[in-house]
C-alpha cells in the first residue's frame, strides 16, 4: 500500500465521547486513513461525508459510525484536499465563482417569473379539470353564507325591480346565445342584498350572481347598464374564477413557503399578495373580455359599461375617496382590478365597433 506523502494534522472525535483527539490524515487506496496515539483506522470515502469549501470556518468531516474531524486551518485542509485527489461538486465549484453565484441568482429569478406567468396558471387550470363543478357549487354556498353574515342585509329594492333587472339579463342571454359557444354562457342565478360596502356585484363559484341595491341605484336602475356589469360577472363564473383564485392562492404560498421557508412570514406573505393580485388584474380582465363579447352579441353597445365608472368616479368624489392613489405602481401592484382608466378605454374601444 502507497500512501500520499502529504499527512494533515486534524482532531478527531470518536462519536462514543467528548474526548478531542490529534491524528495525522491521509488518503490513500480509496479510503481515509486516521493515525495516532492509539488511533489507526480506514475509513472507506463513501463512508466519509466531506466538507464543502467555504472561504472561512473549521472543516468538519462527518464519518458514518459517528465520529468527525475537525480542521481549524482550512487553507492547509484545502491544499490537501487538492494533493489528495478529492474531487469537488460542480456546486461547490460554481457557488466559489461570483459570476458563478450571478447566473445561478439570475437563473432562479428566470425560473420563478416562467412559474408565475406559466406554471402556476397552467396547474391552476388542470387543477380545475379535475375537481368536478360540485366543488364550485359548495364553495359558492358556504361564501354566500359568510357574505350574507358579515356583509349583506336582506334586499330593500322592490321585488318588481328585481324581476325586470332579472329579465333584461335573461333576455340579453336568449340574445347572445345562438352568436356564442355554449360554454360561454354558463348557469346563472341572480341574487340582490343590501350592502354594507356600497355598489358591488361578486359572481361566486357555482353560478351565484350577487348585486347590491346599491349598485342599481348607482346607474339609475339603467338595465344595459346593469346587463353590461352582470356580462362582467358571467365571464367569471365561465372561468371558474372564484375556485381558480383558491387553487392559485394555494399554489403561491407553497411555492413561496419552499423558496422562502421561514426565512420571513412577512416576505412570503408579501410575495403571495402581490402574485394574488397579479392574477386577479388578469381574471378581471379575462371578465371584461367576456363582456364585451356577450354584450355585441347581445346587440348592446359595450360602452354602456362606462356609465358604471363615470358614476363610481362620482360617487368617490363625494366621499373625497377619489382614484388619487390608485395609479400609482404601488397601487397598481397591490390592485386586484385593473386601473378605472384602463377599463374605461377598453370598454370604449370595443364600442367603436358597433
């Protein structure tokens, strides 16, 4: 048997006690040989769990049975490192090198954006191949529930009014079904409440489309109006948009628990908002895209669905809540709609074509 002729001072624990113990280490014949005052062991390398290099710190070599080395001049543990033959992982070798360290940073931020703008959606969606539209239907009962108890008081508009909002859409849907694919055009219910957060309607999984006295009242009882708005919310019963959210809120604190771990609640919880809220723009969207197709082929005019923001825009006014805030990035990051601006220009655009 040959040895190297380079021996390493290091001190070694036997893993049964505290007791440190000088040896000279070498390498020689596919093992670790550990020699000193009473001490003469092979250990085979597979055995031996080596130590990453690092610019600082005390090597620390793990062996199977327990036992560990420890090396307080890592330059001296390197150099015979090196002499010995001890091949080093391309991990090691690329987080030793800042450009090494760069690309791997720009590489994960590359990964993590193709994950949010694909991957997650995509899951998302297959996600909703899979659960069947019964899940829709609970999840939209159980939210009507806790939406009737937090926030909604029994409807005050005349049951007369509900009928012919509910009519007028009704009759915009017999419109547009026959210019429209049948999926497009889902199951719908009307619900009406009075509100505690003002003009509002929210499509809720499984169908239910709830619209506040508040909201009628807002565009004059005006029902293209109120057709265009509940379009709106059409498209997103068509997309499944309220369990969608669900699934991808899901997907987004787990990705950001396995990127962030605990690290910070609050960067995780920060990261999930704004990608929350980056999809919600999206789904909204998505519904004003809908729209504007259910209501040409309903033959009304998608600019109808301007009348709703100018009478919002005027309703803030009143209450000095006005949109000063709402265009600047940090809102714009943490909005769950698209900007009013924006909206307003879209529905206005596919007016012109009518």
């Amino acid at each position: 048997m040959t040895l190297p002729t380079l021996p390493l001072s290091a001190t070694y624990f036997d893993g049964l006690q505290a007791r440190a113990q000088m040896v000279s280490l070498q390498v020689a014949d596919g093992a670790l040989h550990i020699t000193g005052d009473g001490i003469n062991r092979r250990v085979a390398l597979p055995d031996v769990r080596w130590p990453e290099r690092t610019r600082h710190g005390v090597r620390v070599t793990h062996l199977a049975d327990g036992g560990e080395l420890h090396c307080a001049d890592s330059a001296a543990w390197d150099a015979w490192s090196q002499h010995s033959g001890l091949v080093e992982s391309w991990v090691v070798r690329l987080q030793q090198s800042w450009r090494g360290v760069l690309a791997s940073a720009l590489a994960l931020v590359a990964v993590l954006a193709a994950l949010h703008a694909w991957g997650l959606p995509l899951a998302a969606q297959a996600a909703l191949y899979l659960l069947p539209e019964s899940v829709d239907t609970s999840l939209g009962d159980a939210t009507l529930e806790a939406v009737d108890e937090d926030l909604m008081r029994p409807s005050q508009l005349p049951r007369a009014e509900q009928a012919r909002v509910q009519a007028a859409f009704a009759q915009a849907v017999a419109q547009a079904r026959p210019r429209l694919p049948t999926a497009s055009l889902p199951e719908w219910q009307l619900v009406f409440r009075a509100s505690r957060i003002g003009p509002n309607a929210l499509a809720l999984p499984g169908g239910t489309i709830l619209m506040t006295d508040e909201l009628v009242y807002l565009v004059g009882r005006d029902t293209d109006v109120l057709t265009a708005v509940l379009a709106h919310e059409l498209g997103h019963v068509q997309h499944r948009d309220g369990l969608r959210m669900l699934v991808q809120v899901t997907l987004l604190g787990t990705v950001g628990s396995l990127v962030l771990g605990d690290f910070s609640t609050l960067l995780a919880g920060t990261t999930a908002l704004l990608g929350q809220a980056h999809y919600s723009r999206e789904a909204e969207h998505a519904a004003d895209v809908a729209a504007v197709q259910f209501l040409q082929a309903a033959r009304i005019d998608p600019a109808v669905m301007v009348t709703l923001f100018d009478r919002l825009a005027e309703a803030r006014k009143d209450k000095r809540d006005a949109t000063a805030d709402q265009d600047n990035w940090l809102g714009i990051a943490f909005a769950s709609h698209p900007t009013d601006a924006e909206r307003v220009r879209f529905f206005r655009e596919a007016g012109k074509g009518n």
